[in-house]
C-alpha cells in the first residue's frame, strides 16, 4: 500500500561553483565530473531503495535543490531526469533550483523533457556591489541574460528568491522586487539575511558592521511587504509570496507536516515509522554518503510533544494556519487542551485569530510568530498526549 497521497520529495544537489560567503547550505565545490555522475547515479539508488523500504509507490511533489543542481554538467543531468521519471510517478509539481551564473538553454530543454514545470532561481539582490558583498557567483549581467533566458525559452512557473536585511539605501530592497514584478515572476521568497556561525561573512567584522539595524531593518521588510501585497501576491508564508494559483505546493506540504523524504548529503525526512513519525538525517559528507547510502543516516522518533511543537512552527508561519480538526486526529486531542493559555492570551493582543475550523496568524501577527511560538513551546512542555500518534492524517 502507499505511504500517502500526499509525500513530497526533495533530493540534494551537493555541488556549486563557487560558496556564497553566507551559505550554510551543504555543498562542494571543484568536483570532478566523474564523482558528480557517481553522486547522481547513488541519489537514484538510494531513491529506489527508500521508496521500497517506506513504501511509496510515488509522490505529489518532487523539488531538486541544492547547492545548484544547473551546475551540473547538461548530459549528466538529462540521464539523472531520465532515470527518475518512471520512479516519481506523477508529481502535480517538480520544481529544479538554478543560478542565473549556470543557466543554460540545453538545461531548460532537458527540464522540460523532464516533465518538470516549476523553476526557483536564486537572485538575491540585484545590486552589483551586494553580489560581490554576498560573494555570489553571478553578476548583474548573468542576471540579466538568465532573465531573458527564460523569458525566451521557459514555458513552466518561475520563482525568485531575495534577501533582506543586506547594507543596502532604504527603499532598495522594494525597488528591486518592482523590478522583479515587472518582469513577470508568480512566486517570491523574501528571506531575512542570518549570519551563520562557521561562514566567511560570519567572520567577517567590517562586513558584519555594515548590515543595517533592527529600526532600519524592520522598515525595509515593511516597505518590501507593502510592495509585493499592493501588486496582488498573497502573503501565504512568513517568507513567501505568491500571486494567485502560483504558491509552492511542495512547501506547502512541508509547513501542513504532511510526510516528505529527502535524498542526498544533508537531506533530512519526516517519514511514518513503527514507532512514530521517523526524522531521517542524511551525513553532511559527500564522501561517507557515498560509501554509505542511507546507513550513514541518523534516526530519531519524534515523540507526540515534539512532533506537536513542529506542528505549530510550521503551520502558523502560514496564512492558513493550523488546522485543528487534523491536530485532533493526530494526536487525539484538541490544540486548546494543550496550549490554551498561549492561544488566549495572543488571540487577545491581536496576533492569533481562533476560527471554528483552524488558528492562524493575523496579518500583523506574522511579524510576532518567534515570540508566539516561543510561549506555545513553554507551555506545550506541560501538556499530555495520552494516546499514540495517528499520522498521516487526512
């Protein structure tokens, strides 16, 4: 039988040309072409075996990350597609991450023949002196020339990711996504920059004094807001936006905690297990990973308060909320019998709204979800599950 309608799957593309100085991301860089098809050929291995040891017969969404899976020399790429199609059964969407830096006409082709029909590029900022400040590999130029690109050639939907809270003039960031609305884009993510421990720009003092503060910051994500909601994309994600019929059903998945497996270096998964829901992690070393496939993997079994706690940090970041009759089957008790101190006393300061059917974040409560959760999470510590999990859940 089939784990679930409803499981995603993302498989990790280890391997990039150049690290962004404030990546925290797994990748490698300068690796030959012969271990890249060695990495490709293990990640449809290890597909195919965990497909068969979870029992999934397909999935609803596939997403392709990274690292930058365009990096990837063409050929390799196309025979990687290839060889998952007939696995993947009939994904409703399957999305590839790509760089403008590595965007090639061949490399669109092979997506479509892929059947893939869903595109995320990484853009950033489209300030020339901010590439350089992030150390991205692309400039302004291979921006633009991705951009025009894809308005010749792609024919799928297109996503662009920007970063906040980077040194630029105060309404940069929101001139910046006009220009990304006016070229036509149905989905952005809008991430806030964090600095990393262990990443160049985290040691990096002069560069870290040249980031804006918290009054400065807070006005420029305001102001990006504005922009994307004036100009019809729904906030439906703390970070993300989207016009209508354009949001990412594979994140989407992800924030309502249906099931999802990850393949890949650095992959994790959320699986049912014997036991429990099953929090899979893959090793952060492509080459342990490679000698190793799927044993070099730490396991975990959430129990029901910790699988509870993930409940509500993934649902109240999004518009939708929590649904609560799906909390009930789950766990077999009511959200309220749970946590209701927290959820009364933000109900009343104006950031949660409590509906017959879900709890969801008021528009301006999105902006004071860590401190929401931060209570839900105290309190939660208190609660008692008296029964097993029952999950997935309808």
């Amino acid at each position: 039988m089939a784990l679930s309608t409803d499981t995603g799957l993302y498989i990790h593309i280890p391997f990039c040309v150049s690290r962004c100085r404030y990546c925290d991301f797994y990748s490698e860089t300068g690796v030959e072409k012969s271990v890249v098809r060695r990495t490709l050929q293990t990640l449809a291995d290890h597909l195919e075996k965990s497909m068969e040891s979870f029992g999934i017969e397909g999935f609803k969404t596939v997403y392709i990350g990274g690292g930058t899976p365009s990096h990837v020399p063409i050929d390799l790429f196309h025979q990687f597609l290839s060889g998952l199609r007939p696995m993947l059964g009939a994904p409703i969407e399957y999305t590839v991450e790509a760089n403008p830096e590595s965007l090639k006409a061949g490399f669109l082709d092979v997506l479509e023949e892929g059947g893939v029909n869903r595109l995320s590029m990484g853009i950033q900022t489209y300030n020339e002196k901010l590439l350089s400040w992030l150390g991205r590999p692309a400039g302004l130029d291979a921006i633009e020339k991705a951009e025009s690109l894809l308005s010749d050639r792609w024919k799928g939907r297109l996503s662009f990711d920007f970063l906040a809270g980077l040194p630029r003039d105060r309404h940069g960031l929101a001139e910046e996504l006009e220009r990304a609305l006016a070229y036509g884009v149905g989905h952005v993510s809008l991430y806030e920059l964090t600095i990393e421990d262990g990443t160049p720009l985290a040691a990096d003092s002069h560069a870290l004094s040249e980031l804006p503060g918290e009054e400065r910051s807070f006005k420029e994500w305001r102001d990006a807001v504005g922009t994307l909601e004036e100009n019809g994309y729904a906030r439906y994600e703390i970070s993300n936006f989207a016009l209508a019929g354009e949001e990412s059903v594979h994140n989407l998945g992800y924030w309502r905690l249906n099931p999802y497996l990850g393949i890949g270096p650095g992959a994790a998964s959320t699986l049912p297990g014997p036991s429990g829901p099953l929090r899979r992690e893959e090793t952060r070393d492509l080459g342990a990973w490679l000698d190793a496939a799927g044993s070099s993997a730490s396991e975990e079994v959430l129990t029901p308060k910790q699988f509870a706690l993930e409940q509500f940090l993934t649902s109240l970041r999004t518009s939708e909320g929590l649904n609560t009759a799906r909390f009930e089957k789950i766990f077999g008790i009511s959200p309220f019998s749970v946590v209701q101190r927290s959820l009364e006393k933000w109900e009343s300061a104006g950031s949660l709204e409590i509906l017959p059917d879900r709890i969801r974040p008021t528009s301006g409560g999105m902006e004071l979800v860590d401190a929401v959760l931060s209570d839900l999470a105290f309190e939660l510590a208190e609660g008692v599950f008296s029964r097993p999990l029952q999950w997935p859940s309808p």
